[in-house]
C-alpha cells in the first residue's frame, strides 16, 4: 500500500448529549434530558475517515469546511486523529447533528448548519491528494462536496480504486468506481425499486440495476446484521453473512462508514472486490458490537465480557427448572461422524450439553506444536452451528477442571477410550462426583478420529508428490 486512502466527501461535527430522564415537563408530555455530559467527534466524512486512522492507515480527507467554530473543532479533532485535511472554503455554517441520549438510547436528534452550499474550488493539493492515493472512498452525506466539477473530474480519472457510499439526495457516483456500498433503503431510494420480494431478492435485483446505471464493476449492499450482498458482473451475487452475531446493539451509528473504510483499505492493499467485502462486513460487526459511535469516546475501556457468562447462565436456566446439565470437551480440531456421534449421544443424556473446547495453546501443549489443525475460534463456531450443542466454553488450562467448577454439570460425558474394564480413571471424575455429578462414557465410532484423518491426508500428499516426480 503505497499512498494514503483519501477520503473524499461531506464532513459535519456530530455531537453525543447524555443524560438522564426522571421526570416530564410540565407543560408539554415530554421527557426532561439532565446533561450529565457531551462528546464532539467529526461526522459524515470525517467519521469515516476518522475510522479509517484508528486502525493505522495513513488517511488524508478533502471535505469543506466552514469558517466558524464548528469548522474549527472538527480541525482540531481531526489533526488530533492524525488525519491530514485538505480544506475547501465552505460558506454558511458547520453542519452539526446533535443526539441526545439517555440509557444508551437515543430521545431527539437536532440538526443545525441550513441549506447546503455549494464549497470553493479545491486547492491543487488536495487534487494532487487525488493523484497519489492509494485508494479512494468517496462519502457523500448528501451536502452538495461530491457534485464539485473540478473534484469530479478528478475522481473519474484516478488510477486507484474507488469506493463510491452514496446518499440519495447526491450525485451519481462516477463512472468506473471499483465498489460501490449503499444501505438497502438507499438503494431502493437511488433505483426507485418497492422492495417487492425478500431482503435478497430487493438487493440482488436493485443492486444489478444501480451497478449498470452507474457503470461501477460492484455494487455491495449492506444489510443490517445480515451482512451485505455482493453484486457483480456475474449472474449469481455474493453473500457475506457476519462472522457471528451481534448479541446486543447499542447503536449503529457510524456502521455504514466502517463498513466503507475498511473496503477502502482492504482494496488499497491489492485485495479483490470480494475479499474486501468479506473484511468490510467483519470489520462492521465488530464496530457494531464495541458499541457503534457511543464507543468512540475517551473513557476508559469497560473490563472484558466473560466468555462463559452466556453458557453460564444458560445452565442456570435449565437448572432452575429442574433440567439436566450435560458437559463434555475436547478438541474437536477437525470435526467428523465419531465427534457427532458422541456429541449426540451425549445431548441424549440430558436437556441441554455445554461443550469444553480446549484453547489453542491447551491443544499445542497436549497434541504437539503442529496442533491444532484449525483455530479455536473456527472450532468453536462449527460446534455451535450443531443442533446437539447448547453452548461452547473455550478453557486455556490442560484440562477443564477450573470450567467444570464453575459450571457444575449433572453429568460428564468422554468417549469411548475410557470406557472402563481396566482402562484409565477420567482425570476430572472425583472432582464431578464431589457435587454429585454422574460420569459416563459413549462409544465412539470405529475407525473415526482426528489423528487418523491429518495422518490420511499427509499420506495421500505424499503420494501425490511422489506420483508427480
């Protein structure tokens, strides 16, 4: 990657008012906001571009800005981020949004800055800024930056990608843009399309539309916790679900501006439209699940989540109404029948089976240091996705002893090799007896296991070098 990403559009000062509700007014029925604080940070533009900076991307942004204290603060805020600004004259005011928020929602949002103007030329360095980028995204917030000649003319001529996050009271994107990310009401609204059908159908058919109109090589249309659909020259579009899901939303301000950047970048460092779109969506779900725009403030970080706490208090659930806890672990490095077969079984056992997933480094301490085959987080999901499986808790230990004391399972379930008739004691057996947990033992299938599935494969890599020499 060589150049900055320059971002190129609309910025405003948006600005976060907390507070706490705990009466009406007494003479209208409306909440009272006691402000207990306020957060400025650039919005529009400068949010992407702001985001973009956070992750370590030398940013450069062209936007307008006003000569006022508005244009002032936004100045400072984004040279305090490292993002280098080439201004042009805006006359009026700084367009300013302004949420007030109580309890993590938000009441009100009041706009201030009028009517869009039309801003001054660009100065050579900012097109010059154009010129040597290495990749651009184009962020319209529909104030009018984009429809500049002089800065049109220049996006249609760069050599770098273009990423075109449209808004529908602006312009067209430029012929030729790499990628193109509306939302999927934006998108409805850029095609006049009614939405007829479901979420994919609207995307893939309005997506196809507003990608020939604009003559763009790809259109991606983001669709909430769905992720986003890919549309290209191919007849059958991409679907890039989120990596996982997003248990709880706090605000989603700002998404749509993480999801461009990182496309931007993504593209920047030589990857394919689709490879971008895959880090855009998970770098989207991850902003999303930090807390959205509320997260970009300068309070301390909140102390990590415990990764067991959701399994915990699932147990506590089915114990309460007097269900059966079953628990069993493993490393279920590469998933196959005799893994399915015990995890069937052993959910047959009882209302709901908690998974212990030995961590990565628990797996190279126990297996060797070419183990595990795939990552714990991988691992995880793919038992998660089972319908036998109620949860998944990954323990960093040698052996789940410090998980199964907190989780306290009814019963504890391995499989067959320790099935008795002289065979070795279960490590973790007295300490389940001691609260009056039952162990037990299921078959395995014969013949089905992990090292005997990595030894296969590296015979049959082996014979085919062979074969090939």
């Amino acid at each position: 990657m060589s150049g900055p990403l320059v971002v190129v559009g609309d910025t405003l000062l948006d600005r976060d008012v907390s507070g706490a509700v705990t009466r009406v007014c007494p003479d209208a029925p409306v909440p009272v906001l006691d402000e207990r604080s306020a957060t400025d940070r650039p919005g529009g533009a400068g949010l992407a571009a702001l985001l973009a900076a956070a992750q370590g991307t030398e940013v450069a942004l062209v936007t307008a800005l006003a000569d006022d204290a508005g244009g002032a603060r936004l100045a400072d805020l984004l040279a305090a981020a490292g993002v280098t600004v080439y201004p042009l004259r805006m006359p009026g005011a700084t367009p300013e949004k302004i949420r007030l928020r109580a309890g993590g929602q938000t009441l009100l949002r009041l706009d201030r800055g009028g009517e869009p103007q039309s801003p001054a030329e660009p100065a050579p360095a900012a097109l010059d800024a154009l010129l040597g980028a290495s990749a651009i995204l184009a962020s319209d917030y529909g104030r009018g930056l984009l429809r500049q000649p002089a800065l049109r003319a220049a996006l249609a001529e760069a050599s770098a990608p273009v990423v075109w996050d449209p808004h529908p009271r602006g312009p067209a994107a430029v012929p030729g843009v790499r990628l193109a990310t509306p939302n999927l009401a934006e998108l409805r609204q850029l095609t006049g399309d009614a939405g007829a059908g479901s979420a994919l159908s609207t995307a893939s058919r309005a997506g196809q539309e507003l990608r020939r109109r604009w003559r763009a090589a790809a259109v991606a249309v983001t669709t909430g916790s769905a992720g986003a659909v890919l549309c290209h020259s191919g007849s059958t579009p991409l679907v890039v679900p989120p990596p996982s899901p997003v248990d709880r939303v706090e605000d989603t301000c700002g998404a749509g501006d993480r999801f461009a950047a990182a496309a931007a970048t993504a593209l920047a460092g030589g990857a394919l439209v689709s490879e971008a779109v895959q880090d855009a969506v998970a770098a989207a779900s991850a902003y999303v699940a930090a807390g959205g725009a509320a997260g970009l403030t300068d309070e301390p970080p909140r102390p990590a989540a415990d990764p067991a706490a959701p399994v915990a208090e699932l147990v506590a659930r089915v114990r309460a109404a007097g269900g059966t806890v079953v628990a069993t672990g493993g490393c279920f490095d590469i998933l196959h029948a005799g893994h399915l077969a015990t995890l069937r079984a052993a959910r047959g056992l009882g209302d709901v089976l908690v998974v212990c997933l030995n961590s990565d480094r628990s797996v190279r301490g126990l297996k060797g240091p070419d183990r595990p085959i795939n990552g714990e987080g991988d691992r995880a999901r793919l038992l998660a996705a089972l319908d036998c499986v109620d949860g998944v808790v990954v323990f960093d230990e040698p052996t789940p002893h410090a998980v199964l004391a907190r989780l306290r399972p009814d019963v504890w379930v391995k499989g067959g090799d320790y099935a008795g008739d002289g065979g070795p004691e279960l490590p973790e057996a007295d300490l389940v007896r001691g609260w009056g947990g039952r162990v037990v033992t299921v078959p395995y299938l014969a013949g089905r296991s992990t090292t005997a599935t990595i030894a296969a494969a590296r015979s049959r890599d082996g014979n085919l070098v062979k074969g090939a020499a």
